[in-house]
C-alpha cells in the first residue's frame, strides 16, 4: 500500500505504512499524499508526526520537513473559537477508547489563522490503544465564499420583496378602508399594481426555487419534442403585444434544423431571459438567429444566438456575466437570472456563451443536443 516515499512523509527514513488509513483512499493506488486536494496529517501510536503532505504545508503555512518528527501539538497548536487548546480537550491519546475521531470544526492557529479539522482515530483493535491519528485539514475559503453567497441571496430576495409587498400592502389596505371613495376606474388601476407586483414575487419565488435546484443537481429535466423556431416566435409575438415596435426583431432560420428534445418549460425560461435582456438592457435590432450545429461531443445540436446592436458587456465583466448578481446595468433586475439560464442549458447537456455581437452589442449563444431520449431512441 504505497503512497511515496518523500521526505514529508517516513518514519523512520522508511515509507509510511498506510494500512493504517485506508480510508484516506491511499491503499493500492500508489497515490502520494501531495497528490491529495485536501491536508494530511499522520501521527503515530507516541503522538510524533510521520506525515506532512504539501496541502498541510501550504493552509498552515509551515515547512512540511520541519513538522516531521515533532508532536502533533507542536505541529498544530490547534485552538477552538473560545481559546482552548483543541488537543487538550478532545485528549486522541487518553481519552475513551471507543471514539473514532472528531467531526469537521473551525478551528484557529497561531496568529487567528482558521482551518477547518476532522480527526480519524485507527486502532489496531476496537478498544485498543490508537495506533495513528489522521489529521484533515482544509482551507476556510470556499466555505467563506458560499457563506458570503448566501448573505447576498438573502439580501437580494429581502430587497427585491420589498417593493412589491409593500406595494400590496398599501393599496389593499386603502381599498378596504376606502372602497367607496374611489372610482371604478381607480380600483381598476390599484388592482392592476397589486396583480403585476404579485406576478414579481411569484417569479422571484421560481427564481429561488430553480437556484435551489440547480445547486443541488436536482433541476429535472422532462424532454419532448420542442420547435425552437415556433418558441422564439412566441416570444417575439409576446414582446410585441406589450408595446415593442416589431421591426426591432429579425428571426433568422438559414437552414432545416433536426429534431429537438428538451424540456419545452426551461426552453421558454431561456428565451425569455436572453430576450428580455436584449429588450431592457440592449439597443437597436434584436436578431435571433437558430441554426443546425454540432455539439462538443460531435453530435447533432441546435444554436441559438440573440444579439443586439446596443454598447454591449465590458470585457473585464465577460467572466462574471454568469455568476449569481451580476447585472449588466442599474435598470432592475435581480441579477439571477442568467445564472439559472446557464444552470438550465447545462443540465440539457449543453453550453452557453457570451461575446460581442458583430454590430459591437451583446451576443449570446447556446447550442442543445438534439437527440431524443435513449428509452425513444
């Protein structure tokens, strides 16, 4: 059960005896603890260090070669939140015999550093003495970056509910108290703005649903027949009925496109995104364009490309165009709506880009694989 023989990790000058961690994932695989993404730190049966691997090295900052040999609580001097010291209190050496080891915890080194630890406990019985103390170490920051995610999905939904309830609030509650003041004209127009500001809640309630899923890997996906070309138009159709000059649209079609299977649902869900994004934060004519094309996988796929005539997305912001909040202007918005669009083309099977558009606009283009599901094929 090899796992190298580097200087970070012997004892003795011999290769470290991994038998005792084969949970690790190191037994007969030949792979080297600085191979390893998280840190791995191994001390033996008398608490000396045998194991330091690069990934320790660097989220502790510490020499690796130096740490070989010493105590673990030397190695470490690992503390709680409250100032305690972690190996004093959790005691692996002389503690109860029937523990396996510690669950992950936020914990400080010298100088506020955090890291996040879990302990495996091996024993060469079920009762008996510990043999070897694995250490896992990871680095705080992709926690810190999920946390500070959510902060701003919490205060992106606080903010964008808001306006709309508030708007509800106050005009319900001025129709029951003064009904009979108003004209029938008036009611009409309070309930209008109470049923467009419930359609915006309704809708950042999917947005947040759908975020949901896609995090989780859960965005279903029911494929039937979809006709791209039929779908765009009925956006336009729709886009223009709500007052849009329809000489702004250009649908072009330059060739017979194959059979698509997609969920005609999330297809609407994407359209709509990329053409209502060219409407409010574009300029000049919106071309749709839906093309044959094959996918990376050299199979059969549909191109779908909207692009418009207006100043564009910086360059320094083409990276972040799809991430959670980004918004190409201040003209409203929640600022998730792409990244669900990209959630929805991927879990297809697809990819979806952005660039600038040949007219120096916005362009964006995702391509679907077309074929039909494996059960029809």
């Amino acid at each position: 059960m090899d796992v190298g023989t580097s200087d970070q990790c012997t004892e003795d000058g011999s290769a470290l005896d991994t038998r005792a961690v084969p949970e690790r994932g190191l037994a007969g695989h030949g792979l080297h603890p600085d191979e390893l993404p998280d840190g791995l730190v191994v001390a033996d049966e008398t608490g000396r260090v045998v194991c330091f691997n690069a990934a320790a090295a660097r989220i502790t900052a510490r020499r690796a070669e130096e740490m070989i040999g010493l105590s673990v609580e030397r190695a470490l001097p690992l503390e709680d939140l409250e100032g305690r010291r972690w190996w004093t209190v959790t005691d692996p050496y002389g503690g109860l015999a029937i523990r396996a080891g510690q669950p992950e915890r936020n914990l400080l080194l010298p100088g506020g550093r955090e890291v996040l630890v879990s302990a495996r406990y091996v024993r060469r019985r079920p009762t008996g003495p510990l043999h070897r103390l694995v250490v896992s170490l990871r680095g705080t920051e992709a926690r810190r970056r999920t946390e500070r995610s959510h902060a701003e999905l919490i205060a992106t939904v606080a903010h964008e509910l808001r306006s709309p309830l508030t708007s509800v609030k106050g005009f319900t509650a001025t129709l029951l108290a003064k009904w009979e003041r108003f004209t029938d004209d008036q009611k009409k127009l309070m309930l209008e703005t109470v049923d467009a500001d419930a359609n915006r809640v309704t809708r950042l309630i999917a947005e947040l649903l759908d975020i949901s899923r896609i995090d989780s890997g859960r965005l279903e996906i029911r494929r039937q027949p979809v006709d791209m070309v039929a779908a765009v138009r009925r956006h336009v159709t729709g886009l223009t009925s709500t007052g849009h000059n329809p000489e702004r649209f250009f649908i072009h079609v330059p060739d017979p496109l194959p059979d698509l299977w997609a969920d005609p649902d999330k297809i609407d869900q994407v359209l709509g995104n990329l053409l209502e994004n060219a409407v409010r934060h574009g300029e000049g004519k919106v071309t749709i364009e839906v093309t044959p094309t094959p996918t990376r996988t050299d199979t059969e796929g549909t191109a779908v490309t909207v692009r418009d005539e207006g100043p564009g997305i910086p360059e320094e912001s083409m990276d972040r165009v799809f991430t959670r909040f980004w918004r190409g202007s201040k003209r409203g918005g929640t600022g998730l709506g792409l990244y669900i669009v990209k959630g929805i083309v991927e879990a297809h099977g697809g990819t979806i880009e952005v660039g600038r558009a040949p007219g120096g606009g916005a362009q964006f283009r995702f391509t679907l694989p077309v074929g039909a599901p494996a059960f029809l094929a």
